[in-house]
C-alpha cells in the first residue's frame, strides 16, 4: 500500500472579495476545520474501501493463472481423450467377440433346425405315403363294392323282374 502524503500546512490566502457572501476570515478558517475533518472522514472511508479491494484483488487470476490452469485443461483433456479411446476400442473388441459368438451360436441353431425340418419332411412325406396307401386301398375297396354291388344288384333286379314277368 502506497504512502499518503501529509500535509504539514495549510497556507491561507487571503483574496479580496473570494467569498463575497461569507465575509471575513474567521468564517473561512471555521469552516476550513470542518471541511478538513470532512475530508479526514472521507479519507477513512477510502482507506477501508482500498483495503476491501486490496483483499479482494489477491484473489484475482493473473494471466499467468490463466495460462498455467489452461495448459493443464488441456493436458487433463487429452488424457481423457485418450482413456475414452482406449476404452471404446476394448468396447469394440468386446463387442465383436461377443457378435461373433452370437453368430456361431446363430449358426449352429439353424444348423439344427434344418435338420429337424428334414426329419420333419421325411415324417410328412411318410405320412403321404402311408395316406396314399389308405387312399389307395380305400378306393379299391370302394371300387370293388362298386363293381360287385351294382352287377349283382342289377341282377337282383333282373331276377325280380324276371319273376314278376
């Protein structure tokens, strides 16, 4: 904090009509001592107010604060950038050990299920074969009675008629 000066003395002057309305120097010493105890109060409240700034400024970032915290952002930025790299390659990594077990495992289901549906074909194409059979033997069946009832009805009939005649 810089030194103020001090005033040793005051010297007074006396000019013809300065201050017309206050008359006579006594007045202008009189009120010199107000004045001056003013001015005593005000320096006071200078001098406080200038310690408040003179605290608070020690506070205040210089610009080689700024410069200093700066460089390490950006080192602490950096860092960073490198971690999450490395780390996303290890998650991608991960990630395709972990889609290519699903595709083996994908792979192998399929596999399985191409063969259950071959068994499946061979069942169904079994039970065409076996449905054909019954098909087969049920028209002939069929066919048979056919060609057995309706001779031997209309025999029936021509020997009914044949009676009746």
């Amino acid at each position: 904090m810089s030194s103020m000066p001090k005033i040793t003395s005051v010297r007074v002057c006396r000019l013809k009509n300065r201050y017309p309305h206050q008359g006579s120097r006594d007045y202008f010493l009189q009120n010199l001592g107000l004045r001056v105890g003013k001015l005593e109060v005000d320096v006071a409240d200078i001098r406080v107010n200038l310690a408040a700034l003179t605290t608070r400024s020690e506070q205040f970032a210089t610009k080689s604060d700024i410069t200093e915290l700066r460089g390490e952002l950006r080192a602490e930025m950096g860092e960073l950038r490198e971690e999450l790299r490395g780390e996303m390659s290890e998650l991608r990594e991960e990630l395709r050990g972990e889609m290519s077990e699903l595709r083996e495992e994908l792979r192998g289901e399929m596999g399985e299920l191409r063969g259950e549906m071959a068994a499946m074909r061979g069942e169904i194409n079994g039970f065409r074969g076996e449905f054909s059979g019954m098909l087969h033997k049920a028209i002939h069946k069929q066919t048979v009675l056919v060609l057995t009832i309706v001779p031997a009805s209309l025999a029936a009939i021509a020997g009914v008629s044949a009676w009746f005649t």
